[in-house]
C-alpha cells in the first residue's frame, strides 16, 4: 500500500521521456524538410534564371535576326541604325555618356559593327575614359583594320596618349598614317606623343658643353617650354618650341628681353637648331646655323655642341666665410683687378677666334669670382667702386680706385666729377679710353650686376 503511491508518483517521469524524443524527433524532421525545401528553392531559382538567360538570349537573337531582315529591305530603317543615330544626336550635344549607352544598345543588335565600337571608343574619350576607349578602338580594328575604319586608328592612339603610353600612342598613328597619310587628326595624334616623349628626355636636367676655348655652356629646359643659357656665369632666359616631325628634330630658342640687359637694345632674333639623343640619352647633340638662317641638315661646323647631362646648377656658388664683409670685398677686388686688364682690348667689327677666346677667358674668370663670393660682396664691390671714399680703410680705398678705372674704361661707371688725387697721373691716360666703345661681352659676364 506505500509503495503503490510512489510507482504512482514515478509515471509521470517515465512517460515524459519518450514525449521529449518525440518532440526532438519531429524538430529534426522539420528542419530535414525546410532543407529540402530550401535546396529545392534554390535548384528552382537556378533554373529559373537558366530558363531567363535563354530567353533572353532568344529575344536578342531574334531582335538581330529582325534588324538584319530591316536592313536587307530598302526604305526600312534597321533599329539599330535608329539607336546609333540616337547616340549620335546625343554626341553632338554634349551628352557623351547617354551616347555611349545607345552605342552600347546598337553593339547588342550588332556585335560585328566596327562603326559602333569606335563610336562609342569616342564617346568614352569624351569622358575621359581611356581605358575603355582603347578597349573599343582595338575591338573595332579587330573587326575592320582597313582604311575606311581609319578613325578607330584616330581612337586608339588617342587612348595610349592619354594613358601617357607615348611610343604605342606613335606606333599606332603611325600605322594609321601608312593608311592615310595626309590624316591631320593622325598626325596632330602623333606629334603630341612625339613631343611629350621628348620634353621626357629633354627636361629635368641640365647639358653641359665646352666650348674650344674652354668656356662652358649649361643649357636647362622645363616642361612649360621655358630654358635657360648659361655661359660665362650669366643666365640668359629664353624659351624653346619643337618640331619633332622631319627629320633631323628642330627647335626655335627666343631669347626673352629680361635676358639681354638694360640699354643693349632688343633681344637677337629667334636661332633655330637641329638636335638629336645619343649615348642613351646621355648626349644631346645641338646645331646651329652661323653666319646663316638656315636650318642646318648635318651636325658639323662651328655651331655643333655635344653636350651632357650634368648636375644641377647650385643655387650658389659662394664659399662659406666668416670674414667680415669688407675683407671678403678687399679679396674680391683685389683678384678682380688681376684678373681685368686696365684697359679692354679694341676689338675689330670682325674679332678673329684668338681675340674672342682671350675675352671669353677675362669674362669666365670673373664670373668664377663673381660666383664663389657671392652677390652681395659684388654689389658691395661696386658700392666702392662708384665712391671710393667711402671705403673704411685706405687699401680698400686704394683697390677701389683701380676697380673704379676698369669700369670707367669698359663704360660700366660714368667717369667721376673730380678723379682722386691719388689717380692723377694715370687719369690723363685712361681718360681718353673712355671713348673706347663698350665691351659686347661686359653684361654678359655679370660684370654689372643689378646696377643701373
């Protein structure tokens, strides 16, 4: 009698158990059966979009079997015809890339139409899209590389010019031009890749040349097409144009009026060269016509210079000192005066080459001096010059003097009211060499400086 009640009590936990496997057995069989489903769902949406692929495709085959048959019928437009003319009715309003999407329309009903493709290569370029561009052009040419298709030659060279691929950029208007060679926009193409391969190897350095006499040229080119000319220490602004298309290349240097000196009169006339890479750009070969306008054809004579790349022009060439600015100026001075004879030399009309080597050599020397001390021990130097009372001891003022006599005869300085005491006896026979005329080669040296 007591142990029935327990049996009693223990009944409900032996039966809860098989309920719990029942319960987890149909949890397992409705997750089996959505998977099923789900696997099911997805074969469905696979084959669904099989059956839509097709479909599709059939629609498309059919639209281009049908705009095939419209363009076999005389006096039917073809629809494709109908959506390039679209395109080109937006091209012509500005609206490149709702152009580009009726090309693309008109491609699918004609995959084969090399037009099309270079079409909408065109309207890609418009929107700066090289890449895409090119991708059509060569597709075009891929379908018709004859002459008639010779825009798509236009296209492609374009795309190359834009993605800066300068020498496939040439080779491909190149091959358009063995087509078509009187095509401007071919040329136009190819000259701009010429020329922006050449600024390439042109700019951004500087070439060095010496001269028979020993002088140095420094020519340095930028890509605005501005240069500058260095010899004798003395830059000389000016800028250059190309023509990269006969051969041997050419330029056209103008010399900028800042560049020729204040009362010498107007800048020389515009100098053509002839000019070629050598030595694996190491070289840069520069001919001029001497004693002519024109355009030399060879390399050779007194206007060839092969120059080199160099390095970079310093900023200065002053050596570091410590010294006080009018010690450095009695130096400075003192070398000057040996290095400048007191009385230039009077030059014929037609200096021989020994008499301008000899000038070129004075005019280095003191570019030389003018660089390593700077510019404000040059202009304290002519400070003295014009007043040498007012040097602070008697050998600057002494020094001064002498300097003041050389810029006198060269005409650099007006001849003093009252000569120095100091320099009476030696006025009298410096005083006619006042009238001498002007050294051509004293601005140029550097010589006067920033005065007036």
């Amino acid at each position: 009698e007591i142990a029935a009640p327990r049996r009693a009590r223990r009944a409900p936990h032996a039966r809860a158990a098989p309920r719990a496997r029942v319960a987890a057995d149909r949890q397992a069989a409705m997750v089996l059966v959505e998977e099923v489903d789900e696997a099911k769902t997805e074969e469905e949406q696979e084959r669904e979009a099989e059956e839509k692929r097709a479909r599709d495709a059939e629609y498309l085959d059919f639209r281009r079997r049908f705009d095939k048959m419209k363009q076999q019928h005389d006096g039917v437009q073809a629809e494709s015809e109908k959506i390039k003319t679209q395109g080109n009715n937006f091209f012509k309003l500005g609206l490149y890339m709702q152009a580009s999407m009726m090309y693309s329309e008109a491609i699918e009903l004609q995959p084969d139409n090399a037009v099309l493709y270079c079409n909408r290569a065109m309207a890609y370029l418009k929107q700066d899209m090289p890449h895409e561009a090119l991708s059509d052009a060569e597709k075009s040419l891929e379908i018709d590389s004859s002459v008639e298709n010779i825009k798509a030659y236009w296209r492609k060279a374009q795309a190359l010019l834009d993605l800066d691929r300068l020498q496939e950029s040439e080779d491909a208007a190149d091959a358009g031009i063995a087509l078509q060679g009187g095509n401007q926009h071919l040329n136009r193409v190819r000259r701009k890749a010429r020329e922006a391969a050449t600024m390439r190897r042109l700019c951004g350095q500087t070439w060095s040349a010496k001269m028979p006499n020993g002088i140095e040229k420094r020519y340095t080119f930028e890509a605005d097409g501005s240069m500058k000319i260095n010899v004798f220490g003395h830059y000389v602004p000016a800028t250059f144009d190309l023509s990269v298309e006969g051969q041997p290349w050419s330029m056209v240097v103008r010399m900028k009026p800042e560049g020729v000196g204040s009362g010498n009169g107007p800048p020389p006339p515009p100098r053509p060269y002839i000019f070629e890479f050598h030595d694996q750009d190491q070289e840069l070969w520069l001919c001029t016509p001497v004693q002519s306008d024109e355009l030399p054809t060879k390399f050779e004579g007194p206007g060839f210079d092969r120059l080199r790349r160099a390095a970079p022009d310093e900023p200065t060439g002053e050596e570091a000192s410590d010294e006080p600015l009018d010690a450095r100026c009695e130096r400075y001075i003192s070398e000057m005066n040996e290095a400048m004879p007191l009385l230039p030399p009077q030059l014929p009309a037609a200096p021989s080459e020994q008499e301008i080597s000899q000038e070129a050599l004075v005019m280095e020397s003191i570019s030389q001096l003018k660089r390593r001390f700077g510019m404000q021990v040059h202009q304290r130097a002519l400070e003295l010059a014009k007043d040498p009372a007012s040097a602070p001891t008697p050998a600057l003022a002494d020094l001064a003097e002498q300097l003041q006599r050389r810029f006198v005869t060269r005409r650099i300085l007006a001849p003093p009211k009252e000569p120095p005491a100091s320099a009476a006896g030696a006025g009298a026979s410096a005083a006619p060499a006042t009238s001498r005329p002007r050294s051509p080669f004293a601005c140029l040296a550097g010589i006067c400086g920033g005065s007036s």
